[in-house]
C-alpha cells in the first residue's frame, strides 16, 4: 500500500522520512485543519481517499486543482478532495505493519497542506508553505520586550515594543503580556499583525511612593521574554541659597537690599503657593504665586530692609510649598546705625607676599558736621600694622590710611577693623610668605658627538619662579673641555623673569667627557642648582678609494696604503696586511696635520707595483 501525508510518500508503511521528524509533522498537525489525506491506490490505479475508522474528518481543500492535471481518463471534476479523517500510520520499532500505530489528527486554524491529484509513481507536488507554517509556528518566540524609558518617575505613560523571533504567520501572533507591580497596567494580550516581527503598546504607570522595579513579561505557549521598568517616588523639594540674611549696618534713613535664590531640587516641579515676612522693615518681592518650579529651575527673591533709628532688627521670611520638607524659613538682621557711622573699610590689594604696605579706605554713611569725624583701626595680625585711629574730614565720607605688612613665615589672614558712631565694618588681608626659587629648563644637558677642536653651544634658560625675586650668586662648570658664558653674577630676576647661559664643549681629545654645572643663588630650600653635562670628543677619518688595474698580466692580489705628512719623504704603510677592497679609511690622522697618501697593489708573491698618485689632505 502507499499513502501520502502532506507532501510525504509512504511505501510499506515504511516513510522515506524518519520517525522523529514525522512525530514533529505529527505534533504541529494539532494546530491545523487537516495536514493532509490519507489516500490509497485501488486496482485500477486511481488514488482514493479512505474514511477513518476513527470517525473525525478534515476538511481538506487541493488550491492546486487548477494547476494540477489528473491523471489520464480521469477529470479535475470527478476527482474532488474529499472530506476525510486524518489517520497516520506509525511504525513501530521494527516498522512492519500498520496495526503498530494510527495518530489521529485534530482541527486548528492553519490551512491544510495539500493532495494533488495523480499516479503514486508520479504524484504531484503540495504547497510547501504549509509545511514551513507548521515549523514557523513552533519556531516563533517573543524574544525581547522594550520600553521607550527604562525610568520612570511620577505616573506617566511608556511606550513599548515586544518583538518576535520570526514573522507572525498570516493569521497574526497573539502574545500575552503581564505586569509583576500593581503600578503599572498593560493589555492583557496584543496582536503582531501577520508576517510583522513586532508591535506596540502602552505600559500605563501610576505614582510610587517607594523606588521599585515593575517586571512586564511577553509570552506565548512557546516562550517569553521580559522588561523591567525603574519606579522612582516623585519628590518636590525647595531648597534656598542661604537660611540666613544679614542686612549689616545700615544707617538710619537708608534701605539695603539682599536676595535669596530657591530651587527646585526634587524630582517633580514644586508649586511655591505664599511668601509672607513677619517684620514690617523687611520687605520680600520678584515671586509672583502661586509659582512652579520644575526640577533644576530657580526664581530670586529681592529681600529689602529700611532702617528707621539706631537699634538692632530681626525678620522671618517664609515660604510656602507643597515641598517634601515643608515650609522654608529664613532669618534675617540688621543694625540700624546714626547716619554718620563706618559704612565699610576697603584696601587695595588683597593680598600680599612677603613686606610690603596695602592702601586702605574707610567710608562712612554720611558726611560728618564739622570737626569731622574720627574712626577708630584695629588689626587682629602682629604682621600687619595700622595707625590706631584716622579722621574723615567735615563734608566728606572717606579717608585713607596705609597698612604696613611684615614678611610672614606662613599663609595667613589678618582682618583690619574700623569703628565709629556705633557701627563698624571690617576688611581681609591675605600674608603670603615671600618665597625665592630658581628653576632651570634642563636637569641634565647631553652634547653627543663632537669633532676634537670643535666647540659646540647649548643654552640654559634660568626663571624666578617664587613669590619675591631671586639672586643668582654665581655659574661654573667642572669638566675638560666644557664652558659656560652669557650672565655676569651675581644677578637679581624678579618672579617671572628669566636669563639664559651659554654651555660649550670644545673636547681637545678623542673620548667621552663628563662634567657639571653648578649655579648658586638664594632660592629657598635649593641655594645650589647642578646640572650634569656630558659629550664625546671624535678625531676625524680619511676616507680613501681607488680604481684598480684595468689590465694586468700578474693578478692582484691586495693593496698596501702609505701616509706621510705634508713635505715628508717618509711615507709609513697603514695596514699591517694587505687590503683586497679598493677603499680604506684611516682612523688614525691627528687634527691640524696635513698628510699625503699613495696605493700600491701586491701580488701573491708580495711584489708591490709603482705607487699611484699622491692625495694630500688637511685635517682640521
């Protein structure tokens, strides 16, 4: 008997495919109408379908019956697929009959692989798709879920994405979704339209009180995949530049003004809904309420004070809002003083390095009656000196006096006070220790190579570095052949300011030569500065070269170099054997001689030609 599953051909009960991947056909016909017929041939050749004994049918629909032929004296018309049950032989474990096993397939949603119609030993092929519809529907698992914001702070909504592992079939994936926190709601289910690998939704999320994370979890009976989700408490905090205002002396008549920035410092805006000031001389404006601040945002707040009589005053500011931390306060002073009274004292120069003197200024609230007015001065640092009081004049309101600063050992602050008419105001001087130092733009100067009698220069830049000027004592050097020039010590560089000397190596001989540079001065902690210096001398090479013999009936088998110096008739042979390469180089020439050089080839035996042409030369 042969019979035909979907696409499959089967002889014997024996299918041309193994059992386990028929067993997988067999479980993914559960979710279709009908994977295929089963079918068996009659006598007179013609494929019939046969009824299951088990009673269930399919309804199977051939989309090929117009592209198929039937087979010969038989018609498309006469041969309509039939409504028939689904059985499916299994073989068993020595696959011998057909008792050994019938699966019975059940109804599903996927269109059914197709029966054409024709001979068994030529049957027509069914429509793959529903084949790779089977594979594809085990196949496709939710694989990521993805949420536009992996934070979320306050109640909002999130827009995420769950994306399958292959393209939903025809039909759409359906896909369950789920939430772990009571705080954030999604659809129980969404749809991925048919061959789509993804679709959107909306994760809806309400105010947490608690930092906390939501798990939203994607799955069909296949797989699943998840997404957490940040839950951040919203806040709202107003917080304010400073918790205290001190207004300072302000004399009578007059108004001073501060400010006060606030902030919003949480993490949802804060809503500022009343600013109220108790004290009728202060005064709080620039604030509009109610008045929001989203998060990192600031508003100022101009605060005011008018001085009515000579007294000390106090004033609340508070502000209102529906901050986390409540209300915030802010206490605020002042001193009213007589209209003539010490406004500020000011300098010049803030700050001083070694000895020196400072210009001050003391300023008053009004112009004194005549007689003027006499302003007591203080300093609280022995270094720094004042005269104990200083007048300003009738009709005006300042007066100068000078500070006198000792050199200090050590930074340090002094504050200077000026009094008068019941007020007072103080000013800052910073001491700073005068310090000397030198520094050089080299630790070590390297001169290499240099030709005997040939001087070479490198230069040293010296810099005053310190706080007060330095003094450069002197500059030596140790070491043959080395010099050093360009200053006249002792010399004075005030800080910034630089000189530079002039280090040579003239060696008088071939060898390395080392020595020092040592520099003097009165840099604090390094009184002595030494720079190593270092240089090789090199005597200088003849390089000679020669043609050979063009034409010769006794070989050559070397040649023999002879120097002498200029105007000598001795001439002495350089290599003590002889030198089969037409070029020498003599190593051995002493500076400031002239020489004369001549070649003679040799044979084997040792017989020397005539000598060539004399080369005279000069050496530096």
């Amino acid at each position: 008997m042969e019979w035909f599953f979907g696409p499959f051909r089967f002889q014997g009960l024996r299918p041309r495919y193994s059992a386990n991947r028929l067993i997988g056909l067999l479980a993914g016909c559960f979710f279709l109408t009908g994977c295929g017929a089963y079918v068996t041939r009659d006598s007179s050749g013609a494929i019939r379908p046969t009824q299951s004994s088990h009673g269930a049918s399919s309804s199977v629909a051939d989309s090929r019956a117009e592209s198929t032929p039937a087979p010969a004296g038989e018609t498309a018309s006469t041969k309509e697929p039939a409504s028939v049950a689904l059985p499916i032989a299994l073989p068993g474990p020595s696959e011998g009959t057909a008792s050994q096993g019938l699966a019975k397939a059940t109804s599903a949603s996927l269109v059914p692989a197709m029966v054409g119609w024709g001979h068994l030993g030529n049957p027509q092929p069914v429509d793959p798709n529903s084949i790779w519809r089977i594979r594809e529907r085990f196949n496709i698992v939710p694989i990521s879920v993805i949420c536009a914001s992996a934070s979320i702070t306050g109640s909002s909504t999130d827009n995420c994405t769950v994306t399958l592992s292959a393209a939903a079939p025809s039909g759409g994936e359906v896909v369950s979704l789920a939430s772990n926190s009571a705080a954030v709601t999604v659809p129980a289910t969404i749809t991925v339209p048919g061959k789509a690998t993804s679709a959107a939704f909306t994760a809806t999320v309400a105010s947490v009180t608690s930092v906390q994370t939501a798990t939203l979890t994607a799955s069909t009976s296949t797989g699943g995949a998840k997404a957490n989700l940040q839950l951040n408490a919203a806040v709202s905090t107003l917080s304010v530049s400073a918790a205290t205002v001190n207004f300072g002396n302000v004399a009578t008549g007059q108004t001073a003004s501060q400010s006060v920035i606030l902030s919003s410092t949480g993490t949802t805006p804060v809503t500022i809904s009343g600013i109220s000031v108790a004290g009728s001389l202060f005064s709080a404006s620039g604030i509009t309420v109610p008045a929001t601040l989203n998060p990192g945002q600031t508003a100022t707040l101009a605060l005011k004070f008018t001085s009515p009589m000579v007294s000390m005053f106090t004033g609340v500011l508070t502000i209102t809002s529906n901050s986390s931390q409540g209300n915030v306060v802010v206490n605020m002073s002042a001193a009213g003083v007589a209209t003539t009274a010490v406004s500020k004292v000011s300098c010049s120069t803030s700050s001083i390095t070694g000895a020196g003197s400072d210009a001050c200024t003391v300023t008053l609230t009004a112009a004194p009656s005549s007689g003027g007015l006499s302003v007591s001065l203080a300093s609280n640092d022995t270094a720094v000196t004042v005269p104990a009081s200083v007048t300003v004049a009738a009709n005006a309101t300042s007066a100068a006096f000078t500070a006198s600063v000792a050199a200090v050992s050590s930074s340090q602050t002094a504050t200077l006070t000026a009094s008068a008419g019941g007020a007072s105001a103080t000013v800052s001087v910073q001491l700073v220790p005068a310090v000397a130092t030198l520094s050089a733009n080299a630790t070590s100067i390297s001169f290499g190579s240099v030709a005997v009698n040939t001087p070479a220069t490198q230069s040293v830049v010296l810099t005053s570095t310190g706080s007060v000027a330095v003094t450069v004592n002197s500059g030596s050097v140790s070491g043959s052949g080395f010099t050093v020039s360009g200053a006249t010590f002792p010399m004075t560089l005030t800080p910034g300011q630089t000189a530079t000397l002039d280090v040579q190596f003239d060696p008088t001989a071939s060898g390395a030569a080392t020595g020092q540079l040592t520099i003097g001065s009165n840099c604090a902690g390094n009184g002595t500065m030494a720079i190593p210096l270092s240089g090789t001398g090199l005597t200088y090479k003849v390089a000679l070269s020669w043609s050979a013999p063009s034409s010769s009936s006794d070989p050559v088998a070397g040649y023999k170099i002879y120097r002498a110096p200029q105007g000598s008739s001795t001439f002495l042979v350089l290599n003590a054997s002889i030198d089969t390469q037409t070029s020498y180089t003599d190593s051995s020439p002493q500076n400031g001689v002239n020489y004369q050089y001549y070649v003679t080839s040799v044979d084997s035996a040792g017989n020397q030609s005539v000598p060539s042409n004399e080369v005279n030369l000069s050496i530096p």
